[in-house]
C-alpha cells in the first residue's frame, strides 16, 4: 500500500511538472538570462557561459563580425554561434572544439562570395 502512494504521489508531482515547465520554462524554451546546462534548452539555442567557473545562461546568437564559435562539443558555449544565415569563419579542429578555443567571427557568405 504505501508503494502505491508512493508511485502515485511520484506520477502526480511529475504530471504537474511537466505542465509546469512547458508554461513557465522551467527546462526549455528559456530566455536570455535564465540558468541553462545546454544550448537545446535556450530559446535562442545558446547557453553561453563567460568562464569555465561562471554559470551558463542563455544569450542571444552572435551577429555579423562579431566572434563566435563553430560548434560545441558539450552544449555550452564561450562564444555563441552566429545567427542563422551566417558562417563562423574559424578554426574547426577537434583540439579547438575539446578545449572551446576555437574562435572566429561570423561572416556573411553571400557577401564573401562576391
């Protein structure tokens, strides 16, 4: 009897967490400033951390010229990535990626191009 209420009180606080954090965004669609442990959980799909010993929060995505990182092997970013319909223009090794150096500067290729 008392797993019974022990697996419904379980259910129930899940249910209600569930529905809690879908309107609040408790665990995705964060907005910029909020606490974050991965880019997936931010609406700008950016969790941005200033150190290795600061707390990640979501930020906006890098804009043209400004720096950025290519991609991140762990979800959390020094720099953002660029905002959609620009490159980082960057060292993409592996190295770089492991250690979050990898750091360039997001570019237009449309206007590279020409």
């Amino acid at each position: 009897r008392a797993m019974e209420r022990t697996l419904v009180l379980l259910l129930l606080s899940l249910a209600v967490a569930q529905s809690f954090s879908h309107q609040r965004g408790l665990i995705f669609s964060l907005d910029n400033g909020e606490l974050c442990l991965q880019s997936a959980q931010c609406k700008s799909k950016c969790c941005h951390r200033t150190s290795g010993l600061s707390l990640a929060r979501c930020a906006n995505k890098a804009i043209e010229f400004q720096e950025c990182s290519p991609k991140s092997l762990y979800g959390v970013y020094y720099k953002c990535p660029c905002e959609q319909g620009l490159t980082c223009e960057a060292d993409s090794s592996l190295v770089g990626s492991i250690t979050n150096t990898n750091y360039g500067t997001c570019q237009d290729p449309q206007k590279s191009s020409k």
